[in-house]
C-alpha cells in the first residue's frame, strides 16, 4: 500500500482553542510580541516545540500506575536503568529532570574558562550552558549541512577536516570533550550518518579526547540510517542505536523527544571519575541518583517511550507526515531546508522576507505572522536565539534565519497540517507586510524564551 497510516487510534481527544484575529493581536500585544510568552489558550496549533509536548500511549499510561515513589532504588528506576542500557550499553546512568540539566552538570563537572567544546551544532541550552561556565562552543557542520536547499543526505555529518584543524590548532589538552548532536537540530533535523560518527571518533581517540552524543533524537536518526545509509535496511532500530553509542564515551538525552515522554532526561557514560562527579553535583541539584529529579511514574514512562520510540512502523509514519508538508510547501514556492528532518519544518525566513535584514528578525517577523493569521506558534532559530554581540559593538548574525514548525509526536492529524500549509500560503501571499522588529528587553542568556520585541518600520534593504 502507498497509503502510510498513524500506527494508533485515539482514544482520548482534547479541545483546540479556535480564536479570531483580534483576540490573536491582544493576547501577542500582551507577550511583548515573543511567542513564548503566549499562554497555550490562546494557540491553535503550537509547533513551538516537540520537547515534552507528544501524547504517551496506552502502554505509557499503564506503566505509570506502576510508579514506585521510594526515594532510593526503586523498583522504577531499575526498570529505567534497565532500558537505558540495554539501548546505549553504559555503565553509568543518571536520571536528570530533562536534558538542559544533564548539559549543565557535565559542563560544570568537565569544563573549565577557555575550554573548547566542538560539536556539528551547538543547539541552545546545549551553548548556553558550555558558555555560562566560561568555554566556547564551536560548531563544525560539514560543507553540505551549510547548504539549506541541498537535496544531499545525512547533512549534519561533522567536518572532520575542520574538527582536524580545531585540534591541532588549540591543542587537545584544550578540548575536554567533543559533541555531536543527533540529529543536528539547529542544521534542519539533518541526520548525522554511522560513518561520520565512527570517523569522528576515530580522529578523537587519535588524541584521546571523548566523544559525548548529544542524543535527544536518537530513534529518528536510526531510522534514516536504516533508511539511507548502505548496508543498514535490514536492520532494527535498537540494532543500529546500539552501534551509535557504542561509539560514544558518553551521551546527554531528552527524554522529551525520543523518550516520549512530558518531561526527563539522562547523562551516560563509561568513565568512572566522570560518573563520580557527575553524581555528587547531581545530589546537590536534582535529586538523589536514582530519580534525579523525575518521579518514580515519570521513569516508568520513559522506560517505555525509549522503546515505542524505536519501533519502525512509528518512524515511517511521523518521517512521512514531515515528508508530507514539506512537499506541499515546496509546491507553494515557500523556502524550507531540504531535505526535510526528522522532527520539523524549517523555512528559510531570509528568503521568506526578502525585504527584510538579519537585524530585522525576519524569523520574528514570520513566526508573528503565522500567531496572528492562524493561531499558529512556531518558534525562530536565526539572530535572536543564536547571534552573537559584535567586539565593535551590535551583534553578528547568526549563519541562517531559519523558523522552525516542530511536529509533537502521535499529537496532530492530517487536517491539523492541511490547515498550516494553508496558512503558511497565505502569509507568503502577504509576506510584504511583515514588519521588523527590535528588542526592547532581554537576558544574558537564552535571551529568546523572555524577550521583549516591538516592530519598527521596513527601511531600504542596506547595500541595494
């Protein structure tokens, strides 16, 4: 059959906010324009972000009543562990209460000021917190994840090359830790392919320096090694997961993506100074090692997302909804990342707005458009969440203005995304009316989840 089906049925249903255009302009009015600060009543179809935002199913469900709330070495967290490493073979695992927080203490336990962590792409938190404790995050995507209209596969391999010249450059002793993110969020959703990690790690141990995976969508990066990488269609998922982190000294996780789950995460690991460390700082802000954070029914549910996760029949099917609106927006003229990811629809928004300037925040611009013309929250990855302030003064832009519709898991049906192609059309029918916009407060970091923006009038593009 050609027809690719949701591998579920629902059972439960939840009511969708349907609002007019005035009630869209005074709830944005009232967020100071930034999307995040929108209260979910008032969005129709929220593709801010598939972290935590997917519906667990019945087998979920169930495993939660099986929550064991002791608050050391419950039976939960042995069926957690259990999972865990039978997916990434570690002998350490922690449970974190979500991955920013696994980020957080290997930086603070690994890294130290003018340290280097390299990585195909840093996504937010995972810089944020490499740099909150002084070290510099540097991204090293090959020359074909760069490309956004590319039709070629696994665009977010590393640049060995560069990653070669960074080492020889710095000097090992200088790079604590190498990190590559699968797949590579910040690139598109491009998948990272077996031979690339494998080449990385083996110029790594070359030096001696770990490889972490940052491995929020590991399942969905297995499936289209499985899908496009030779010699792996005959092989399981877990199959090919499991040859991923055995490459690996170590991985960060969501759980929030590839788990299935509402909320947790995990750090893993071989090294046992590493693990020593990790734990006490772990005790200190999460929670004892064997909950971390989480309840005994969150552990319970991830147990079992990890694995639905890896079943193929639910890959081929959240693979061939992206697959679905990305062909009918490339039909439409609207500019978006080829191939499409695993996870989400990135636009070109420079491309989108083309009478607009990377200080503009063209991706505001378009994410605010599509808020008020169709209840739809979306989320920017260009200059406001990964520009950089300049020595001489104002900021250097971020390498793309991408926005980003990231699809929830087993969340949304067909008529949800007929409905969003509809409305992306017509934003691009009226593209010429998005107006720019400047920041009127921000923080030091992750500066986008609270910023305040106000539009500004359109000007002459600079150098016309």
């Amino acid at each position: 059959m050609h027809t690719i089906i949701e591998p579920f049925r629902i059972k439960m249903t939840e009511p969708l906010p349907i609002t007019t255009r005035g009630h869209r302009e005074a709830a944005l009015a009232a967020a100071r324009n930034n999307v995040f600060l929108l209260d979910a009543e008032h969005v129709t179809i929220d593709l801010l972000t598939d972290s935590g935002t997917g519906a667990m199913s019945d087998r979920q469900w169930a495993a939660m009543m099986l929550g064991d709330e002791s608050y050391a070495g419950s039976a939960s967290w042995r069926r957690f562990e259990k999972t865990v490493r039978e997916i990434t073979g570690f002998k350490h695992i922690f449970p974190t209460h979500q991955g920013r927080a696994a980020e957080r203490i290997l930086a603070a336990t690994r890294l130290k000021p003018g340290d280097i962590v390299p990585n195909n792409s840093h996504f937010d938190t995972t810089r944020a917190n490499i740099e909150y404790v002084g070290a510099r995050a540097v991204d090293l995507l090959a020359p074909a994840g760069r490309d956004l209209y590319s039709n070629k596969r696994f665009k977010g391999n590393m640049d060995l090359s560069a990653l070669e010249r960074l080492i020889e450059t710095e000097g090992a002793k200088n790079i604590p830790f190498c990190m590559i993110t699968v797949t590579n969020n910040m690139g598109g959703g491009q998948p990272v392919s077996l031979e690339n990690i494998r080449s990385v790690k083996e110029l790594l141990g070359k030096h001696g320096i770990p490889l972490i995976i940052d491995a929020c969508r590991f399942a969905e990066n297995s499936f289209f090694i499985r899908e496009h990488e030779p010699g792996y269609s005959d092989r399981s998922l877990l199959e090919i997961a499991k040859e991923m982190f055995s490459l690996a000294d170590g991985a960060t996780m969501s759980a929030k993506k590839d788990g299935l789950a509402n909320i947790g995460g995990f750090f893993g690991c071989d090294n046992d100074s590493w693990a020593e460390d990790f734990r006490d700082l772990l005790i200190l802000t999460e929670g004892f090692p064997t909950y971390g954070g989480l309840a005994g029914r969150d552990l319970e549910a991830i147990a079992v997302g990890l694995m639905e996760a890896l079943d193929c029949e639910y890959q081929r099917y959240r693979h061939a909804t992206v697959e679905y609106v990305a062909a009918r927006l490339v039909s439409r003229d609207i500019p978006i990342v080829r191939p499409p990811g695993g996870h989400a629809i990135f636009i070109d928004a420079a491309a989108f707005c083309p009478h607009l300037t990377p200080s503009d925040y063209p991706g505001i611009g378009l994410v605010n458009a599509l808020y008020l013309e169709g209840g739809i929250r979306a989320v920017e990855l260009g200059s406001v969440m990964f520009g950089k302030p300049a020595a001489s003064g104002g900021e250097i832009a971020a390498p793309h203005e991408l926005v980003r519709l990231a699809f929830p898991r087993r969340v949304y049906t067909q008529s949800h995304f007929d409905y969003v192609i509809e409305v992306l059309d017509l934003v691009r029918r009226q593209r010429d009316r998005i107006k720019p916009y400047r920041i009127t407060k921000q923080a030091p970091f992750l500066r986008h989840f609270t910023a305040h923006f106000a539009q500004g009038e359109i000007e002459a593009k600079r150098g016309a």
